[in-house]
C-alpha cells in the first residue's frame, strides 16, 4: 500500500511520490510529534536526564559555600586561636570561612569599646591562602552571590552542652536541608570558647599561615636590629673585632638575644592567684625575682647578652623590672631600648602582633606555662624546629631554644619547653598546664 495516495498532489514544487519528498514529509512528522510531546518529557525527563549527567564528576560544579563567625575578641592570642577554630569548623563543615573581624582593642567585656578590625590589616589575606591552600580557604564577602542565602546556626551553651553535641550539631548543619544554603552564620558565643575538636598540629598549620602585614614586620624588624645592635656593642668591648667576608648585617643577625615575656602585670597576678587556689597548683605565679634567678641559670648563655622584656606596658605597675639582674644580663624593655614610640603609635593589637614577633625570632625564649602569648610562641618555635627536621627540641644545643619560668628546671633555672604536637587537643595551650613536652 503506498504511504502517499495523492501522488499527483506537489509539495513545494515536487511529486509527493518522490524519495526527496518522502524523507521531508517523515522529518515534519517527527517534529509534529515531538512539540506535541516535549513538554511532559522536558518538564519531568529531561530534568531528570540533566540531573543524572550534572551529579556526574565532569558535569558536576560546586556551588561555593560559606561560614560567616561573629566578630573575634579577647587578648591578641586568644584571637589567634579563636581564628584557627573558625577556620577549623568551616574546613569540617566544607565550607570557606568569610574573612572575620578582630578586636584591635582588649576591652572585650564592653561591647561598645571593642574597636573591629579587618583581619587583612593584620595578616596577610592572599599569604594566608597561599600557604594554606588544599587545607582551609579564606574568602572575602564580596564572594558571596546571594546575600539572603543563609541559615542561622545557634552555638550551644550551659553545662549541658558537651562536646559531643557540639560535634554533632557542626555534622548536622554540613547536611542538607541545612547544607543547601550559601552561608552558615554562626551566631552566639565567642569563638575562642567553642567547644575544641581537632589536635595540635591542625592548629599549628594554621598558625603556620598567620604572617603579619609588610608594616608590622618592618616595625618588628626595627625593634630586633635595635636589640641586636646593642648587643653587638656590648661584645666588642671585651671581643676583639670580627674579622672575615661577612657583611655587618650578617655579623648582626649571628648576635643572639632572650626575649622574656614578664607576667607580672596587675591583672596576670590577680588572675593567676585565683587559678592556683582553684586548680591547687602552685606553680602559676612568678615574682619578679624568681624570674631573674630561673634566667640568670640558663645552661649556656653566652654572656654579655641583651634580655628583652615583653610587657604589657599600660598594666605594668612595678618600675623596677630593669633592677636585680646578675651580671651579663642586659635588660630592656622598650622605653630603655627607645622603641616606645614604634608601639605607641599602633592599637594593643599591633602592640602585641609586634611583641609577638620579637620573642619568637630570639635566640632563647623564657615564658609562662600558663599564658596563652608564651604557649604560641613556644608552639610556634617547636614548628620551626620540626620543620627543620629536627627531631628533638629540647636542650640546650637546641636552636631556638624556650622555657617556661613558673616551672623549676635542673639547677634552679627554668624548666625547658616545647609544645607536644601530638596531643588531640589545644586545651593545655588555650588554658595553660605546668604539664610541658621537655
């Protein structure tokens, strides 16, 4: 039977009996029948076609997804670690942490005082990336598409609270329904108080990516060339001179310095009163002349040589630190050293960003067990050294050698430090321990 029974009929010119004309006449059909069908098949099918072809990994893009944490407060390192967490829950939860604001100012019980600061006027933003890139991300708001796209997550608090429901609620908010939103915004409690659920070395890596902007380091370096330099002095007088191809900064940069960071500040005595009656341990608190005797029985010290003291100057009520050091000891502490002006300038935040930064570039470190600044330092100092493929870290051989003065050592001097980078946690380091790796 022939498909066409009006073959005397012309389509366009042509017999209808013809091949050409047949093949035209089938693909009109075919488009006939499909804009009758299309729209079911494009309105579940194809969407189902699409979605199967889009969960594929080639065809697949990942839509960028955030964690937006309150502003940051408390004492430059507490902020440090409270930054590491932030970074540490959004790595958890799969996200990018949006770039937090800091508190240049350490009045943080009064919310009104707590000056934000951009965390780029600190640390270096792209640095940061860079040295942490493949671990965790920061990202900036301008990253953000839609702005509306969040969802609130309240962090648990009380005693009820534990760790593992902590946990749990960090997991819950990484799955859908609460995982299909651009941005989770955390919203409560300071940061450096959640709950703690990854080991030092997380922690270290992170630190690791902290450099502080180009005008901090150049103000550190100021402080460190001034110390250098009048140590340098102190040894021509009973040395002769160097003689040999070296540079005179490199002839500098050989001399050695301590850095001491001198808890005997006004709020750190009342505060580690307390905490000694309340944890029954009597290794916390320092006077003034324990600390110059523990240092004055360093192993090694290769006298004469500058002690720097880092002090939190405004709570400083005692202006006789410079007094009662055994001879070969020279300390300094800013005013003498003539470098008051450099942290005047700058917020606390700077200040102790800069102090930060002279203790961990000296030749010894002498802190406090129980302080939040030495325990960073000193973490920051055992890093350095593994880094290095140095295996042990104590003794007094060891570059960058640190110790703790609330805690007595061989021979009445200090006892030695580094950080234990195995532990599972950062709580002897966020809350102090006379429980120290050396």
């Amino acid at each position: 039977m022939d498909l066409f029974p009006c073959k005397h009929l012309r389509f366009f010119g042509l017999p209808l009996n013809s091949l050409g004309c047949k093949c035209f006449a089938l693909v009109t059909i075919v488009l006939v029948v499909r804009a009758v069908l299309v729209p079911t098949f494009s309105g579940f099918g194809q969407r189902k076609f699409m979605s199967m072809h889009n969960d594929s990994p080639e065809f697949q893009v990942a839509k960028p997804k955030f964690l937006e944490v309150p502003q940051i407060v408390w004492g430059m390192n507490n902020q440090k670690i409270a930054f590491a967490r932030a970074c540490l829950t959004a790595k958890l939860m799969n996200r990018t942490l949006l770039m937090p604001s800091l508190s240049a100012s350490l009045f943080y019980k009064e919310v009104d005082l707590l000056q934000p600061i951009s965390f780029d006027k600190v640390f270096q933003f792209d640095k940061f990336n860079s040295i942490c890139e493949g671990f965790v991300k920061l990202s900036r708001y301008s990253d953000v598409s839609n702005k509306s796209d969040v969802i609130e997550l309240p962090k648990g608090s009380g005693r009820r609270w534990t760790i593992e429901k902590d946990l749990d609620q960090l997991r819950q908010f990484s799955k859908p329904p609460y995982d299909d939103y651009e941005t989770v915004r955390i919203v409560g409690k300071n940061p450096f108080l959640w709950h703690d659920h990854w080991p030092v070395k997380d922690y270290a890596k992170i630190f690791e990516c902290l450099v502080l902007v180009e005008e901090l380091l150049a103000e550190a370096d100021k402080v460190v060339t001034k110390i250098r330099e009048i140590g340098q002095q102190a040894r021509q007088k009973i040395e002769l001179p160097q003689t040999g191809l070296e540079s005179d900064r490199q002839l500098l940069d050989h001399v050695p310095y301590v850095a001491v960071h001198m808890r005997i500040e006004k709020d750190w005595m009342i505060h580690c009163k307390k905490l000694e009656q309340r944890l029954n341990v009597s290794e916390i608190c320092s006077s003034k002349e324990q600390i110059q005797e523990r240092v004055a029985n360093i192993k090694g010290l290769n006298r004469p040589i500058v002690v720097y003291l880092a002090v939190a100057d405004t709570l400083l009520e005692d202006n006789t630190i410079l007094n009662g050091w055994k001879e070969g000891l020279l300390p300094f502490e800013k005013k003498k050293l003539g470098v008051l002006e450099i942290y005047k300038k700058h917020p606390y935040l700077f200040q102790s960003a800069i102090d930060y930064e002279v203790c961990l570039r000296s030749d010894v470190f002498v802190g406090n067990s129980f302080s939040t600044f030495s325990s960073l330092v000193v973490l920051d100092r055992t890093q350095k050294l593994m880094n290095m493929g140095v295996s042990r870290q104590c003794g007094n051989d060891v570059r960058w050698q640190s110790y703790a003065y609330n805690i007595q050592g061989d021979l009445e001097g200090p006892q030695p430090w580094a950080t234990n980078m195995s532990d599972s946690s950062l709580q002897a380091i966020s809350y102090g321990t006379n429980h120290i790796s050396c």
